[in-house]
C-alpha cells in the first residue's frame, strides 16, 4: 500500500511554492513596493504623517465568481476583489496604503489562479496601491476542485481630523454621483436565478448591448481611487463618500446620513445604463426592488454644499447631480 504523503492528500506544496514565485514576479511590477515581501508580514513605510489613524476593510466578491469560474474567465474578479475593498476604504477619507488578498480552492491549478492573481495586481495599479502579501489555502475535500473563494484586505491611513464620515453633511447639500461600469460585484444571486429561470446561456448575445451574457457579467468593479483623489487635492471639502454596493443606493446612502437628514435622489438625473433595462425587465423585477439590489448605474456618491457640487462637475467630466440632502427623519427617497 502506497505511503501517505500531503501530496497524495491533495495538497501540493510544489504548486504552492510556484504560486508564490508567480506572486512575487508580479508585484515586483507595481509602482509602490512594499518591506520583507514574502516574509510572515510585509509591511509599508508611512511618511508626512502627523497625527495618522489606519483604517481597514475587508470584502469579497461574492457569487460573481460563479460565473467566472463557469465559463473561464478569472482575471476580472480579481480587479473586482481590490475595487470592492479599495472603494470601501476610499469613504472614510484615507488613502489606500496596502492591500492582502485570501485565495481558497480545492486544487491550485497554476493556470488559473495566474489569472486571478493577473486581475489582482491589476486592481492594484489602478488604484496605486502595494500588494504586501497575502494567503493561498489548498483545501481538498472542502472545495471541489474547479472551485475557488476570495477574500480581500485594504488599509488605509489619513490624519484624524481629514477623516470624512458624513456627520458634517447638512440640509441644502447636493448628491453627487459617478457612474458604474455594470452591476460591478453585487447581485449576482439575483442575476443567476433569472437567467437561470429563463434558460439563458452566458454565451448567448444580448440584443441591443453587443456582448454575450458572460462579458456582460463579468466587466470589473470600476476603482475610484483616482477620481476621489483628484477631488481631495482640488480644495473642495466632501463632506460625505457612499459606495454603491448591497442594498443600492438606499442601503448604502443612509450609512453616511446624520440624524436631521433625509436625502432625496432624482433618478432622472442619473445616466441610464441599459444594463439595468435589460436585467429587470428579464427577470419582472419591480423598480423598488432593482433599486434595492442594484447600484442602478451609480457607483460611488459624494455629499457637498452646494456652490461645491458644480466645481466637481469641472473636475471629473463623469460626475453628475443627483440628488440633495433635505431636513427630515434619516432616510433615503428615490424619485
């Protein structure tokens, strides 16, 4: 009888090890390197910092990854992990300094989590921040082989008193929002059952949209680091960031409100995305409910006075109006 080995279990410290080399020749890439890379912790060095205050987020990407592991197709969730993470962060006021990823799977397959990993230092450029390290668990018997999970880490760092967490938002402020590029990382729980109720392949066109269902699905969380930091260094004071995820744009709007304050926004104003059209009218999902579910286009909110609201329309040809903050109870009202 042959002897027991981790590699007869199932678990390959060979693949692992290649993993790892394919990690590092990748980050060795970003602009922004980091200390003892590699090591039990890596780290970064902050500098021209007074009174600094580190703030952290943690996401993943959700049943997204359903999709891309169904057809193939793996480097965009691996954008979609750092965006989730870095636009979260990016709310409080602090700048993104470091980020760690958690890749779980049954079988490391080289090839594969390449491309996760490709997607991963991606995000990581687009949002100029340092991949320090992170872990890649090969768990046989827990995952069935093909299958893999994601988990994302971001920190962050700003002086306390640049810390923007909504309480300085007032009646008379206007919402301001960016567009989307899709349904970037949530709803897909949703998606899948419709398309699966209605028979639709992910390699089916969609009419009118140009792309099959899987490009479709699979376009990336879009990363707005770029875009807050430009308005940060323009002088205007934002008095509040939302990211649009679960719960859309009620769900996530409210978070930053302050007692006294209801904000009210005006779908009119907000760019259609025939993305949404599609999807709702698929699956007979109700307005109230797509609202609830999806980000409807909107990605991210800023909250300024309003004389501030125009200037960011200048700075960032994207940005559009959408909505104003009202005296009331804390609420959200979609018009």
């Amino acid at each position: 009888m042959a002897e027991w080995t981790y590699e007869r279990a199932g678990v390959s410290l060979e693949r692992a090890e290649a993993f790892v080399e394919y990690i590092k020749e990748k980050v060795r890439l970003l602009r922004k390197q980091v200390i003892l890379f590699g090591g039990f912790a890596s780290g970064v060095e902050l500098k021209g910092y007074k009174n600094p205050v580190l703030m952290l987020a943690t996401d993943g990407v959700g049943t997204k990854l359903k999709v891309a592991q169904k057809v193939g197709v793996h480097h965009t969730v691996g954008i979609d992990l750092v965006a989730m993470n870095v636009n979260d962060l990016l709310t409080s006021g602090a700048e993104p300094v470091a980020f760690l990823d958690y890749i779980a799977t049954g079988r490391i397959d080289l090839q594969v989590l390449g491309s996760v990993m490709d997607g991963i230092v991606e995000g990581c450029r687009i949002a100029d921040i340092p991949l320090v390290g992170g872990e890649t668990a090969e768990m046989p018997d827990f995952y069935p082989e093909g299958v893999y999970d994601l988990a994302g880490f971001c920190v962050g760092v700003c002086e306390r008193e640049e810390l923007i967490s909504g309480k300085d938002i007032k009646p008379g402020h206007v919402i301001v929002g960016l567009p989307s590029s899709g349904f970037h990382s949530n709803g897909y729980s949703l998606v899948r059952k419709i398309l699966e109720e209605k028979g639709i392949s992910y390699d089916d066109p969609v009419e009118g949209l140009g792309k099959r269902v899987w490009e479709l699905l699979l376009e990336p969380t879009r990363i707005y680091a770029q875009e807050v930091k430009r308005l940060k260094s323009s002088g205007l004071k934002i008095r509040g960031m939302a990211h649009i995820t679960g719960g859309g744009i009620p769900g996530n709007l409210v978070r930053i409100l302050p007692e006294g304050c209801r904000a009210v926004v005006d779908t009119s104003c907000i760019p259609k995305n025939p993305l949404f059209e599609w999807i709702g009218e698929l699956g007979r999902v109700r307005v109230e409910e797509m609202y609830r579910t999806f980000n409807m286009g909107v990605g991210f909110l800023f909250v300024l006075e309003k004389e501030e609201g125009e200037g960011v329309l200048s700075i960032l040809e994207e940005a559009f109006v959408c909505g104003r903050v009202e005296e009331g109870n804390r609420d959200v009202v979609i018009l």
